[in-house]
C-alpha cells in the first residue's frame, strides 16, 4: 500500500503504532507520518501545545533512529 500511494504521489499516514517495532516496520517502507498510542493518547489541542513547549517527546528519539 504504502508503494502504490507513493507511486500515485500520495503522502502516507500510518494509523496505529503501538511499538517500536512498527515504527521501525514503516520506516523501513519509508511511510511518511505515524500516528498511534506509541506516540500518545489523544489530547486537546490546549494540552498538546503544552507538551511541546515544555520538553521533547519521549519518542522524539524513535524518529531519528536508525
């Protein structure tokens, strides 16, 4: 799936992550974004914006790895 949208120039959003694992899975595959309770349960917008000013996300480092 995430070739054929590549090749119809569609970015990809993969729904779901829960591991390490998957996010290593998508990047390998070159999936384009994630989204999943990995990166945290959802939230509003309020709470979100403050996470953010306040310290990196944990998972900030899964983004990076290789």
């Amino acid at each position: 799936m995430i070739a054929m949208a590549h090749k119809l120039r569609i970015k990809v959003v993969a729904e779901g992550a829960e591991t390490a694992a998957q996010i290593r899975f998508l990047k390998a595959r070159r999936c384009d974004a994630a989204q999943g309770y990995l990166f945290g349960a959802p939230m509003a917008e309020d709470m979100l914006a403050m996470l953010f000013r306040e310290s990196a996300p944990p998972w900030a480092a899964l983004l990076s790895a290789k």
